[in-house]
C-alpha cells in the first residue's frame, strides 16, 4: 500500500490478539503511522504458562483447524512468551496509539490495557463500560476507533498540506 500514490499513511487496527501483533509490528516500521489495539493482551504469559488449553480454545474456535499443529506445544509455548506488545510498544512512542478495552471483559484484564497505554507515554486510552472481549461487536467501541482514525487522517492532512487522500 505504500507505494500506491494515493496512499499517504498506513495505520494498523488489530482485536485481541490482532492488537498485540499490530502493535508488535509497528514498533519496528516506522511507516507505520499509528495503531488501534482493541481488547489487546500487554503480553502472553498466561496463555503460555498454559499452552495446552490455549490450543483446546483456539481449536474449540476453528482459530486452529489442523491436529498436527503445532508439532511442538512447548516450542509453540516459548514463542508465545516472547511476544509482547508491552515491550515493543515503546519503541513506537513518537506515533499514534489508541487502546480501547471493555470494562468487562473476561478474557483479557482491563489491566493490560492501562500497562499498554502507560508504557506508551502518550497513547489516548478508553474503557467501555460494560463491554466485554468482543469490542468489534460493540458500536461504542467501533464509533470510537472510526473516531479515532477521522482524526488521525485530518492531523495528517493539517500537518502535511496538499498530501492526496
């Protein structure tokens, strides 16, 4: 996208897991404008200290289809533990990031949000009363990340005048 004309910013938007990983991403391409993570886990400990039931759940929910994956849990396990949108989130604290979570949700503490958006420095962190994991079901939570990003594309129009979009 990058090299299309038109195109005069990338910004990356993930849930859960998706957040982690667009956060993990950015903080190493600095063509990455910003990034939306929503219902994001600051890091994967708990799910690698028990890797066996995070692959019953993602299986439970057609996430992992095949029954020869992964061919070693424990390996599986140990990669998952090195990923941490926590620690790479700093290193894209000169860029936009927006942590949005549900006060209610079960799956990942509201905790890991407030970890994200301090580690950040400056990131604009919201948390949805009464909202659960699924937050792309959620309106408030969707009106707040298209809000988000109307105002990421006017700064980027005022600070670079002329720019196609």
């Amino acid at each position: 996208m990058r090299d299309l004309d038109d195109v005069w910013g990338v910004w990356l938007v993930g849930f859960g897991t998706g957040g982690a990983l667009a956060v993990d991403a950015a903080a190493d391409q600095d063509w990455v404008r910003g990034v939306a993570a929503l219902a994001a886990p600051a890091d994967f400990n708990d799910w690698a200290g028990h890797p066996r039931r995070l692959l019953q759940h993602a299986r439970d929910q057609g996430i992992i289809r095949r029954r020869d994956f992964p061919p070693a849990v424990d390996r599986w396990a140990q990669g998952l533990r090195q990923l941490a949108a926590v620690d790479a989130v700093g290193r894209m604290a000169d860029r936009s990031l927006l942590v949005v979570h549900g006060a209610d949700d079960d799956l990942v503490p509201v905790f890991d949000a407030r970890v994200l958006a301090d580690a950040h420095g400056s990131a604009d962190l919201r948390i949805i009363d009464g909202a659960g994991h699924q937050l792309r079901h959620d309106p408030r939570a969707v009106a707040t990340l298209l809000g988000w990003l109307d105002r990421q594309r006017n700064e980027t129009h005022t600070a670079a005048p002329g720019v196609g979009g």
